[in-house]
C-alpha cells in the first residue's frame, strides 16, 4: 500500500496511550453522522418531546466521557467543586475541545436563583439543519443539552438542561440558548460550603 | 514481604464495578468480607471528605485494626478505594494514578454503560500486574 508508516499495533486498547487524541474531525462527517442520528430516531419515536429526549440520551453518554476524559487531559486531575467552577468548565474547556471555540456567552437567570444560560448565536450542531414549520418547538440542540447534562450531573450537580431558540432584533436567524436548572440539593451544598 | 490490600472501584451509585484482593500474602476466605465490609463502611467519609477539596487523591481517611483505608476521586465521582497495610503513599498515589488511565480507557468504550461491571479480563490483569509493581 502506499504510504503505510510503520504505526506501532497495539493487541489491546487498554495497551494504546491515552494521548492528545486527534484535535480535529471532519465537520461533513460528523454533520452526516449526526443527521443519521436525528433521522434514525425520528423512525422510532411518534411525538417530538419522545425525539428531543432520545437527542438528549445520547449527549448524555458523550458528556459523561467528556467529562474524565477533559479533567485528565486538560485539568491536571483537579475535580470541580463549586458551582461557577463546574459552569465556567463546560463554558470553556467542553466547548473547546468539542466545537473548536468557546460559548458565546455564560449568564445568571434574573428570575430565578438555580438558572443558568449557555447562549451561541449558531450551534455547530444546527448549522447544517431546518426544521419543518409542523415541528415548531424542536431543538436539536436537544444534544449538545444532552452533553452539558452529562457533564454536570456526573461532576455531582443534577440539573434539568435544556436548548431553546431565542429570537434576536436585527436577525435573522434565532440564537440559541442552553439553560440550566439546578436541582435543590445543588444549591443546598453551595449555600454549605459557602 | 507480605501485604495485605484490598481494591474496590465503587461507581458514583455507589455501586461496586471491580472488587480486587491484590495483597501478596495468603487469602482467607472470612477476611476478604470483611475487607469489603470496612470499605464499605469508609463510604460515608469520602463522600463528606470530597467536596472539600478539588484534590483527587485523598490520602488516607479511615483506620482499621493496622489497615488503612486510602481513597481516589474521579471528576465523574467514581471511587478507587484501597484497603492496605502498607505506608508507601507515593507509591499508592501512583498506583492510582495508573488505574485512573486504565478506567478512562475502558469507560470511553461507547458500548460500555457507565456504572456497570468492568469485566474485562485483560483490565484485571493489568490492575494485579500494577498492584505488584507499585504496593
């Protein structure tokens, strides 16, 4: 064949080095990938709360993964233990590694104590995808949601993740939100370790 | 020289996934419960003990009789405890340290569900050949 290097084989995965991994895939392949995903799941479900659930299940096990896999990696072996700590991780470090560039932007909810918001103008997710006028409220955001769920409540912060379009003046497209609701026990233990 | 050591990886349901005896001197057959046992009982201490600290080796945390109980907290909160005799704590980090790569090499395995039994054989081989090497 042309052009084999002599890359050395190794007999078990357990074997091969953790390493730096690849830093970059193809966007076309993962944009394909991802619509076999969504396409597939719409086969098996009848309603779009049943879809986005499905999305959100399988972010789920990613962010999992991506979660030690970064803390290892990138954190020294250092766990978060407060709440802004774990949030500016998933704003930062997650996006990083995943999309190539930080969140746009981590906020605080007015309203209420326990919300959060990730926003992006464009999820990379989204960016090849339209949805039909008929499925009005889907997101497929659902798994990048899926992800940061994942994420938090592994690192021991259960929270409800959602995605949601908001639309902004002057254009044209809306920009996404992710928000975060942390369960009570979050805040209890914040408020404990002051 | 003879040692005895008792190794759990307990998932973040503190639900036991790989149990180990790696110590070098003989196995009895009561002993092993009640290694398990104190492990067990030491649960409580680590989930206080780690959120004080962003750390991830805990050092040791709970006695027994002249067993001590040394703990390693995950970023996904899954537990390495030991159970040993020994005073080596360099040589206890690193071992788990060690352990921490394997684990996050079987857990990136898509088809492997997060808090289930490792039964990989070639991971408990890998896990004795380390016990040997660094306790």
């Amino acid at each position: 064949m042309i052009g084999t290097g002599k890359i050395k084989q190794y007999a078990n995965v357990l074997d091969k080095p953790l390493g730096k991994g690849k830093q970059e895939v193809s966007l076309s392949a993962f944009a394909f990938l991802f619509s076999e995903l969504v396409q597939y799941n719409q086969t098996q479900v009848d309603n779009i709360s049943e879809l986005e659930t499905r999305l959100e299940d399988a972010g789920y096990a990613v962010g999992a993964r991506v979660l030690e896999l970064l803390c290892h990696r990138d954190k020294g072996n250092r766990r978060e233990t407060r709440l802004l700590g774990i949030l500016s991780f998933v704003h930062s470090t997650v996006w990083k590694v995943l999309f190539g560039k930080v969140a746009d932007s981590l906020e605080k909810g007015t309203e209420h104590e326990d919300e959060y918001m990730i926003s992006e103008k464009e999820l990379l997710v989204n960016r090849f995808i339209s949805i039909p006028k008929d499925m009005g409220t889907f997101h497929c955001g659902a798994f990048v949601a899926g992800i940061v769920k994942g994420v938090l409540e592994n690192a021991g912060f259960p929270a409800v993740v959602t995605a949601h379009f908001v639309p902004v003046e002057g254009q044209q497209r809306p920009r996404t939100t992710i928000l975060i609701k942390f369960a009570e026990k979050v805040l209890r233990r914040e408020a404990r370790l002051g | 020289m003879t040692s005895t050591a008792c190794f759990i990886i307990v998932s973040r349901n503190d639900i036991p996934i790989y149990e180990a005896e790696v110590g070098s001197a003989a196995k009895r057959e009561d002993a092993a419960q009640l290694h398990q046992f104190v492990l067990h009982a030491a649960l409580d201490i680590v989930q206080d003990l780690a959120w004080t600290t962003s750390a991830m080796f805990l050092k040791a945390i709970d006695r027994f009789n002249d067993l001590v109980v040394s703990v390693y907290v995950t970023a996904g909160h899954t537990r390495f405890m030991l159970l040993h005799d020994s005073r080596n704590e360099d040589g206890i980090k690193s071992f788990f340290q060690e352990v921490h790569e394997l684990y996050i090499k079987i857990l990136l395995n898509p088809l492997y569900l997060p808090g289930s039994r490792i039964t990989s054989s070639h991971f408990d081989t890998k896990v004795r050949a380390l016990a040997r090497k660094y306790l």
